[in-house]
C-alpha cells in the first residue's frame, strides 16, 4: 500500500505550489486545453470526492464518485481554473489535508471496505490517489517531471496500465537501469530507453522520444 507515498507527494505538491503567482497559474500545463488552474483544481476536486469515498465508506456507505458524474466534474475544473492563485493553492492545501485526514482515519479492517470509484476498496483507492497526484504534479511542467518519478511508482503505473497495449502486440519496456517489464502477446515490439521516460510514453506524457529505441506502437486509452 502507497499511503506514506501518498503523504509524500502532498508534501512536494505543497512545496511546488508555496509560491504559485497568477501569471503561472494562468500558464499551459502538460496537457492540453488545460492551464496550471485547471490541473490544480482537478488535483483539489480530485481530493475532495476520494476524501468523501473514504468517509462515507468508513460509515458503510457507497456514494457516488462526484455528484453529477462526470459533466459535473468537468463543469467545476472550468469554473475553478482561473481563480486567482493564492484561492487555488489555498483550495488545494484545504483539499489535500482533509484528505491525509480522512485516510488516517482508516482501521486495520477497513481498507477492504468497498467504494464506488472503480468499483474498489480503500487499498486500491490508495493507489489511485498515489497516481493522481504524482502524474499531475507532473503535468504542471514546474520542476517535477516525469524524470523525477522513482521506479516504484514507475513499476506500479506500467502495471496499471496494462489495458493500453493493443491486441496483437507483445510489448516488451527494457530500461537503462536493467529492468524488463512485458505485457500482451503478439509481435514483439521491445522499447528500450530510461525507466522513467518508458513510463512517461506509456502513461500518454510528453517525452523525449529520441532516448526510446524500438518500434513503438499505438497505444489503447487509459483503463
């Protein structure tokens, strides 16, 4: 379980964010369509719906993930995004500590508890918060890149992502570091490259595409 890298990542989000100025906020993050507001409103919203997935879980109830589903999630990221800055670090620090809250409320016998996100429980929810808020801290484009993701995390989102290898395609991800990770069968398309950017390519980021070797597929949408 990813909890205390959970912890960690909101303390380096913090530390990115302590001195966010609208210019900055107001700039293109690493996805498009969407500025550094729309990502950390979507990383507070984000942390706000799983903070009542686990509440509400610990009271034995299932709720859904963002009330209005998915239009009502999109509808609050444009309606927060160009806040000014201190309004959305000051959100998102509110956010996030009702988050680490919320998670250590939660009991040896609890993290099976079921929720509605992904149809899981607390362990996988855990998980998901871990991805969230690592790869998005990325997408902001102000210092923690992909690059600075450590192969745990690498090794677990490689894994989670299983599904985006098409059908037909034996991927085979050899690292510079000298790890081997497979998936699919196929033809073999073996990539080789640093860990973290095999990754990056894999979770659909930006990377440096001359440091991967290999013929690289088209990859299926996140699961």
């Amino acid at each position: 379980m990813a909890l205390n890298d959970v912890k960690t990542a909101v303390a380096q989000l913090t530390a990115l964010l302590a001195d966010l100025d609208d210019e900055t906020a107001r700039a293109d993050s690493g996805l498009p369509g969407w500025s550094r507001g729309h990502v950390i409103t979507h990383i507070a919203n984000f942390s706000e719906a799983m903070t009542r997935q686990i509440e509400e879980a610990l009271q034995g109830r299932l709720v859904e993930f963002y009330d209005g589903g998915r239009p009502a999630r999109t509808a609050a990221i444009e309606a927060g995004a160009d806040r000014p800055a201190t309004e959305l670090t000051s959100h998102l620090l509110s956010a996030t500590t009702a988050l680490l809250t919320a998670w250590d409320k939660v009991g040896t016998d609890d993290w099976s508890r079921p929720i509605t996100h992904r149809e899981g429980d607390l362990t996988a929810a855990v998980d998901t918060t871990w991805r969230e808020l690592t790869i998005h801290t990325s997408d902001l484009g102000l210092g923690r890149t992909p690059a600075t993701w450590p192969p745990a995390f690498c090794l677990h989102l490689l894994d989670f992502l299983r599904p985006r290898t098409p059908d037909g395609v034996h991927l085979i991800l050899r690292s510079d570091e000298g790890t081997t990770w497979e998936n699919g069968t196929g033809e073999d398309h073996v990539l080789t490259g640093p860990l973290t950017t095999l990754t990056a390519w894999y979770a659909g980021r930006t990377t440096p595409v001359a440091s991967i070797t290999g013929p690289v597929p088209d990859l299926l949408p996140w699961p």
